[in-house]
C-alpha cells in the first residue's frame, strides 16, 4: 500500500515536471518564432543565465525579505492566537475585536504602505509591519475556529476525567487548533511576503522588491523575472517546509490518516 502510493506520487511530480518543461519549451521556440522583443518577455534561457550571474546578488536581497515576511509572520501568529483566545474566553470581546479586525482587513494595505514608511522610515520595520498585518486575519480566523469549534461531549469528556481549565486547553483545544495554525501558515506565509516586497517597493534600499525595482528602472527584464524566479522558490521552499512539518508530525490528523 505504501508503496503504491509513493508511486502515485512519483508519476503526479512526473506530470507536473513534464508540464513545467513543455511550457519552457514553447515560452523558449514560441517568442523567437513570433519576434518577441527581449525588453517585454525574454527568452527562458536568458532568464536563466541571468539568475546565475546575479545568483549572489539574489541570495543577499532575498536574505532580508526573507527575515522581514518571517519575523512579520511569527507576530502575526502570536498576536493572533492571544486575540484568539481572548474572544473565546472574554465573550464580550467577541463583538468588539471581530468587527474591528474584519473592517480593517477590508483596507487594502498597500493604499497605507506609504503611511508605514513616513511612520517607521526606510529600514526593517515598514516591511515587518506590513507582513504582520496581511499576515494576521487569516492566522486569528483559523486560530479561533481551531480553539472553539470542538465538540462539546469531548470537553466535558475531559471535565469528567479530572481535567482543569489548563490541561483541557493544553491537551484538547490547543492540540485540536494545532492543524488549523499549519492551514493559516500556509495561506499566511505568501501574504507576509508580499507585504514585505510592496515595503520594499515602496521605500527599501534593499530586498528582493528593491532589486526588481532596480530591474524595471534598468529595463532589465531577464533580471526582473529572474528575482520573480527567486522569489517562487522562497515560497515554495516555506510551504513545503510546513508541509512536511505535518507529515512529520501530525500524522493523527484525520486527513493523513485518510492518505
């Protein structure tokens, strides 16, 4: 069984490996054929070439955005759970923390990226911010249906076999919201990036948004796409780390069970 599934699972990444390369090879053959000026859509190989000639210059921008979508992503998970637990447990709350958070996260964030950079100038802070905020809502969402939404007979399970308030939110809520946080992460860790790529593109001296910036001013397109390029891989590389973090161990999960 085991093995038929890992097989299952090597032809899926054969599909998609063999569809990846199919679209390279027209992008590649189909823009020469049709004249395609380099400027407005370079060929595959030159984005190519170009990443590896700029592949330090990639590295350290890509270092700082990275640190700034992290460490915005890790407040948003802390300050989501903390805003979680307080409408859960302080039903009062409840009606004034949700609608403040649902009207301020209908507020493009990018219309108020200007305000970040006048506010914290042009250094870290901007981007972190701004990757928290986008970051947040999806985070205190999953947060609160995780802790609440579990079945009443299975708290009052736990009362019965002697579990205080602290136990059952320990061994019960927190363990039942630990699948909902890796969802939200997942949903949460490309908006952290991209809050911090608009900082950068708003006022950053440094970044992979900065580089691309510095791409578009240059009209060099090889060197835009090939930042675009780095920065997929960064998010690629993120999801599949908590997605293997799931696999590793969150192997009750009814949903890997199923697998």
């Amino acid at each position: 069984m085991m093995l038929a599934r890992r097989l299952a699972a090597l032809q899926r990444l054969g599909r998609s490996a063999a569809g990846f390369a199919l679209i390279l090879a027209a992008w590649q053959w189909g823009a020469e054929w049709l004249g395609i000026p380099a400027y407005i859509l370079p060929l595959p190989s030159a984005i190519a070439a170009r990443f590896w000639e700029t592949r330090a210059v990639q590295l350290e921008h890509l270092g700082v955005t990275a640190m700034t979508t992290v460490l915005g992503l890790a407040i948003a998970l802390f300050v989501g759970v903390l805003l979680a637990l307080a409408v859960i447990y302080v039903k009062a709350l409840q009606a004034i923390v949700m609608p403040i958070l649902a009207a301020f996260n209908s507020v493009p964030k990018i219309a108020i990226a200007p305000l970040f950079v006048i506010w914290f100038g042009l250094g870290l802070e901007p981007k972190i911010v701004l990757a928290f905020l986008l970051a947040l809502f999806p985070v205190f969402v999953n947060s609160v249906t995780g802790l609440a939404e579990i079945e009443p007979d299975m708290l009052d399970l736990s009362r019965l076999a002697g579990g205080t308030p602290f136990r059952i939110f320990l061994k019960v809520r927190l363990m039942h919201a630990v699948p909902y946080l890796t969802d939200a992460v997942k949903v949460a860790f490309p908006l952290a990036l991209v809050g911090s790529i608009v900082g950068e593109f708003i006022g950053g001296n440094s970044g992979i948004g900065y580089l691309i910036l510095s791409g578009q001013f240059n009209l060099d397109t090889p060197l835009v796409f090939a930042a675009l390029a780095s920065i997929t891989a960064f998010t690629t590389l993120g999801i599949g780390v908590v997605a293997l973090l799931e696999r590793l161990f969150l192997r009750w999960r009814p949903s890997r069970r199923a697998r």
